[in-house]
C-alpha cells in the first residue's frame, strides 16, 4: 500500500471504512469489524514511519558492542584466567542467566536494589543475576552436592549508573572460581589468595595488593564499638565505600543518613583506618576493646593461621591486613579480601587511574544452607575477577604503546596469479583445512594476485601458497613467507608437513 499521509487520520479513517464498507444488509457487528479493520490498517502505516523517525540505534545505557579486534584481548584475557582455574583442579560449571526471584532476594544487603526484575511472562517472577556466587549456591543446595571446586564464566547484571571510563557496566562478565566442602580452616581460602596472585601478575597488569580482612572481625569491631545489631550490615555497607570516599564522607553517611552516634563513628574510625601484617593481627589480639570480644578473636586467629599459609606460598607481602574492608554483600560470614592495582603500566610518573577492585571474594558458609529445606550448611569460599575492568586497563595500556592485534588466526593463505583456477584453490584449502591448518582464500573466481598478497599483509597471514598453470605442470606449489617474501617450490605431496614444521619453528 502507498504511504499515507497529508489528510488528517480521522479523515483517512473514513476513506478507509468506505473501502472496506460491508453490503447494506450487514449487521452492526459487521460495520464495526471493517471499521477496526480500518483503524488496523492507518496504524500499520502510520505508526512504523512515526517510530522509525524516533529510533536511535545505539546499545542500551552500560553496554557496549566488542569489536573482532577487542574480542581477541577479552579472550587472551579469559585465556589466562581460564587457565589458571584449570591448573588449580577446577571443574567448568554453568547455570541460566535468570533466576527465581525469590532466589536473589535477601541475598545481597542494600544492593539488592540493583538486581534486574524480569516482567512476568510465565507464571514465574524472575530476575537476572547479580552475581554467579548466588546461583552456585543454589546448585550446590538443588543437587545436594557437599563437596566441589569449580569455575564459572559468565555475564551478570546490576543496574547501576555505569561508568564506562572506570570499566564499570551494567552488562558484565565475571569469572569466579569456588571451593565447596568441609575442609581444615584457611587451607581453601589461602589457595584463592594464590590464584589471585597468579592472574594479577600473569596479566601483567601492573602492582597490585590484596586487601584481606575478616567479617567476624567486622562484626566485632561494630559490637564493641557500640553500633547497634540491627545498623550492623547498613554501616557494613558505608565502611565498604571508603576505597572511593574520605573517612569524612563515610563517617557523614553514617550519622546523619544512618543516624549512628557522631561517638560511635569515632571509635569505628579509630580502627578502620589502620592496615598492616601479620603484626597488626598481633596488635588486635592485645586491643582492650576488642579483645574482649569472641568474633573478633575468632577471626584474628585465622587470619594468623592464613599469613602462615601465605608466608608458605610465596605471596606475603602481596597482603595487606585491612581493617577498612568489609564487603558489604549480606551472604560473607568469614575471611574476605579485595585485589587493586596500584599503578597501571602505561601510567608510570602519572597519577594512578582509580578502577576498584579487579578481584574479590571471600568466605560464606551460610549461603547455601539458605537454600536447603533443613537448613544444612555448606562451607564455601571463592573469588571473582573483574574481567571488564582488567579489560579496560589492558585497552588503556594498548592504546599508550601502539599495539596492534591480529583479529583471526588464519596460518595459510590460498593464492592464484592466474584466472580460472577457483577449483584447485578449493581443492587445495581443503587438504589444509583437513590437515588442521588454519587456511583461507578470497571469494572470488578470478582475484589478482596483488589484492591476495596485501589481503595477507594487512591480516597478518605468515604463509602463502600460490597454484598456476606453471605449478601444476611441475607437480609443485609455492610456498611465500609474507615478512621475508622469499619463495620456494614444494612438491605437492609434501606441502602439508612443510607448513606444519615452519609453524611449529616459528
């Protein structure tokens, strides 16, 4: 049908209904019918161009599209995490992107705010996830599995404001590694402080320290500070935020948002505001007003017994005893620890971009028994990398040195100088591809052997094989180094195990 337009809609409504009018002898129900009929057919017109004219293409606020060139950093990146995962003996896992509403609710303090509702469409009130902690508790508790190390990679969601330049979104993806099981204290835990370690400095991303604390020792501290119980996670949540505000700022939220005593914060800042080693675990143990105090005993003795266990592995002095960090999600209930970086490599002499955290986790033995009909509890402890932050630095580090990246892996090139020769070019990228060779060609009958050759320059292609009229007489194929363009002859049936040993040289 022509676009319609220049009369106004009631007018074209009523040519329309003229068009469509039923036979004088029809029923009123009839005349209604064609009627709306009409109405349908202006609104299929109609509101398309109108919406059309208002559309911006763009991703949704905190997203974002990878391009073929970031893609490959993102996957180096999981490479190494992966990687690392793996060597540590840990078993993939996967759970769905959504969850049981009723399963997130509760789970995450003041932050629960942030988790995304999912309109109802199936009887069923759902939520994306906010994290991958959360639903790994839930499979533990579903399938009554008492004992597991794992990994799991996937994207969560928060809605948040985004702030892209720091590389935090409202679509991300988080790789969390987790021990499940009854084991001795701070074995499990002193391991996921190594397997932090290992990434960090495997992913070169500049110094980095670890932020260790205990929430028992949290708890504790708030007790004998005076905080009432029921304010206990509220001024867990303002202390966790003293990596992006003055004590100032936080001791302001505290007693005129959260209305605790000006005395009281105080005496919370008098400790949140020392960090150190094993010798302020040392020093805590003889603090009068915490002394006194079971949880805090009880978290300062394992704390001890995990610097032991650091001291063992190598990575001491990549662990700051913090007592300003409390990680304020609900479900943590012992040893928790946060990863920063200190200086990027691409900001020596500059000052340091402030990204968060890039790694955390800790220890929470009571998640899954939340779950489970008779409340059985079982131990957990885990950590979590901040993939798009790690992401984003890695960017920020490229972009400073010029580094370039391949976007494919293509080994092989399939070239011709000649026309007509599409179909030994397909014979011969089949024995490539058949041999496991990474091999391509262009998607043309007759290309010139010039566009073939740049093609391979500008993708990075390391080899080149050539076919003519001259080549099959002689039973042979060209086989070109793109960087040195030096070429030499090879027997067809030895092709195959010549690139395979120039690769495996280079």
């Amino acid at each position: 049908m022509p676009q319609l337009g220049l009369l106004p809609r009631k007018a074209w409504v009523a040519l329309l209904s003229q068009i469509l009018q039923p036979p004088h002898a029809a029923c009123p129900r009839a005349v209604r019918f064609h009627s709306q009929v009409a109405e349908a057919v202006l609104t299929s017109q109609l509101k398309p161009n109108q919406e059309k004219s208002n559309f911006i293409i763009k991703t949704p606020k905190g997203t974002r599209d990878l391009s073929p060139q970031q893609m490959v950093v993102r996957e180096k990146i999981l490479d190494t995490v992966v990687s690392c995962f793996k060597r540590h003996g840990a078993k993939g896992l996967d759970t769905p992107a959504f969850e049981l509403k009723e399963t997130l609710t509760e789970k995450y303090g003041e932050e629960s705010v942030l988790i995304y509702d999912l309109k109802d469409q199936g009887g069923e009130l759902l939520s994306l996830r906010y994290d991958l902690t959360v639903p790994f508790a839930r499979y533990l508790a579903m399938n009554k599995v008492k004992k597991m190390k794992c990994y799991h990679v996937g994207k969560v969601w928060r809605r948040e404001s985004p702030t892209i330049a720091q590389g935090r979104y409202r679509e991300f993806c988080q790789c969390d590694f987790d021990i499940a099981g009854q084991f001795d204290p701070m074995i499990p835990d002193a391991e996921c402080l190594k397997i932090m370690c290992e990434i960090l400095s495997g992913l070169q991303l500049g110094d980095f320290l670890i932020k260790v604390n205990d929430r028992r020792i949290v708890d504790g501290m708030f007790a004998a500070c005076g905080v009432p119980e029921s304010k206990f996670r509220a001024i867990c949540s303002s202390i966790d935020k003293l990596d992006k505000m003055s004590w100032k700022g936080v001791r302001h939220e505290m007693v005129t948002k959260k209305s605790l005593a000006p005395e009281v914060a105080d005496r919370i800042g008098d400790y949140v505001q020392r960090h150190g080693g094993v010798s302020l675990v040392e020093q805590l143990f003889q603090d009068p007003r915490l002394s006194q105090n079971k949880q805090v005993l009880e978290g300062l003795g394992d704390l001890k017994l995990l610097f032991e266990y650091l001291t063992l592995f190598g990575i001491a002095e990549k662990i700051s005893f913090d007592l300003s960090l409390a990680r304020g999600l609900d479900y943590y209930t012992g040893v928790i620890y946060e990863a920063v970086l200190l200086q990027t490599p691409n900001q020596a002499g500059k000052d340091s971009l402030s990204m968060g955290s890039v790694a955390a986790g800790g220890r929470y033995d009571g998640l899954v028994g939340m779950f489970h009909p008779k409340g059985h509890k079982v131990p957990c402890v885990g950590l979590s990398i901040g993939v798009e932050r790690i992401f984003s630095i890695v960017e920020q580090r490229m972009k400073v040195f010029g580094e370039k990246v391949r976007t494919t892996e293509t080994q092989v090139f399939v070239a011709t100088p000649q026309k007509n020769f599409l179909q030994e070019r397909l014979k011969l990228i089949a024995e490539l591809w058949d041999a496991g060779i990474k091999a391509e060609l262009l998607y043309k009958n007759n290309p010139k052997l010039l566009t073939q050759l740049h093609y391979c320059e500008n993708m990075g292609i390391p080899l080149v094989v050539i076919i003519g009229e001259q080549e099959m007489k002689e039973g042979v194929i060209k086989l070109r180094s793109v960087a040195s363009r030096e070429e030499v002859a090879i027997k067809r049936e030895h092709l195959v195990g010549e690139i395979q040993k120039r690769l495996s040289d280079s």
